[in-house]
C-alpha cells in the first residue's frame, strides 16, 4: 500500500520531485483531503526532506458515548441530536 503523505504547509498544493538519474519530473499535487500518494520510495524519501509527514499519525479512537434513542454517537451523556440518554461505548 502506497503511503499517504501531509504537503509541509497548507499554502503548498504540489511539489515536483526530479529523478536523479534520468532527470524526467514528478509532481505531486496534494487531492481534496490535503495528501499525496507517493509509490517510488525516493520520491517519499524526497517528500520528507522538504517536510511532508504521514497523513495518519492519529490513529483510532476509542471511548464516547452512544445514544440508546437513536444510536448517534457522542462525546456527553446526553444526545446532542435528540436530547436522549447517551450510555458509555466501549
């Protein structure tokens, strides 16, 4: 799976990365989400240099409350979408 990287600065929306041997041009032009898909390993190694970083570094959260009325998922105990009793979802 082709890693998923973060551009240095939200002002940046593409970087062009030259192959050192054959000198053809690269680019990297960040999607609708803010990341680029780099497959060549210089490239990503490349990327990094200049300051990209993993697109998921915060992982899955766990914890929150579940509405036990219509199953919406919140941060309190009482539904913010129906005003409903929210129980702790493991």
């Amino acid at each position: 799976m082709a890693p998923k990287l973060c551009l240095p600065d939200g002002a940046v929306r593409g970087i062009d990365i030259q192959g050192a041997q054959t000198g053809t041009v690269t680019s990297y032009t960040a999607g609708r989400d803010g990341t680029v898909t780099v497959d060549n390993p210089q490239h990503e190694r490349a990327l990094r240099e200049y300051g990209a970083f993993p697109s998921a570094l915060g992982g899955h959260t766990r914890g929150g409350y579940r509405c036990s009325d219509c199953g919406f998922g919140a941060f309190f105990t009482t539904c913010s979408r129906c005003g409903g009793t929210c129980r702790r979802d493991n």
